[in-house]
C-alpha cells in the first residue's frame, strides 16, 4: 500500500481494519447493508461526519484514524507534528511517504483490532480533533 501511495503522491488515507463488513462501509461510504437498513460503520457519527466533508477530506480535513493512517505535512503540522503524535499516539511503525507520513499502531495487521490497538487509535484521534471533521448538529 505504502508503494502505491508514493507512486501517486498521496496525501493522506487509511488502512481500516474492522471487524465484518465494517471496514467496506469506511471505503465505500455506503452505509446500509444488503438489506437496506442496518448501519455496519462501527461509529455511525464518524461515518456522518466524513461524508458531510468529503470533497474536503485529504485537504481542509483529514480522516479519522485507524490502524494505517497517511497524513499530509500540513496535518501532522497541525497536529504539532511528528514527535508529539508519536509521543501520544506511540505507533509501531513510523514512515515518510513522500512528504506526507504514515503511521501504523501495531506491527502486524494480525494485532489491528486488539485492545493495544484501539487504545492507541482512541489516543490519536483525540489528538486529531483539529482535523477532523466537525461535529454535526443535533
């Protein structure tokens, strides 16, 4: 994944590792299932939100965390940059992907929804508020 995103210049992306279907609700941005009502995203808000801002995810805002996740320079910046985020978050794998850096929590995808895992994720995107995307209302 890494080498597509320095062949493409990516600027910022997930690696979502969930549980089920899970996981093909944060790429596809669909969220129902087969049988039309059933919300699969784990966290329907963030789902919400991110589909409210998505011409601007990437660039004014980024996305929510998960077990990979690539940020441009701009967010890690903003974020306080690339210490601060591995003093909060203490991922397991830290890389510069063309000028954007990826993060990894855990060293191997078999440990991606583990409790270590999800610790860390709820670390960096408490970190990330400032990118994220807004709260909606009500």
């Amino acid at each position: 994944m890494l080498e597509v995103a320095r062949a493409l210049g990516a600027q910022s992306g997930v690696v979502p590792v969930m549980p089920d279907l899970s996981a093909s609700t944060e790429t596809s941005g669909i969220m129902v299932s087969l049988e039309g009502v059933s919300p699969q995203h784990p966290d329907p808000s963030q789902f919400y939100r991110m589909r409210k801002v998505d011409r601007d995810l990437g660039t004014k805002y980024a996305r929510f965390p998960r077990w990979g996740t690539l940020y441009s320079a701009a967010h890690v910046e903003a974020l306080g940059g690339v210490k601060r985020i591995e003093q909060a978050v203490r991922p397991a794998r830290v890389e510069t992907v063309g000028t954007a850096t990826y993060f990894q929590l855990t060293e191997s995808v078999a440990m991606a929804t583990s409790d270590e895992a999800l610790a860390k994720q709820a670390a960096f995107t408490k970190l990330a508020v400032p990118i994220l995307p807004p709260e909606l209302p009500g």
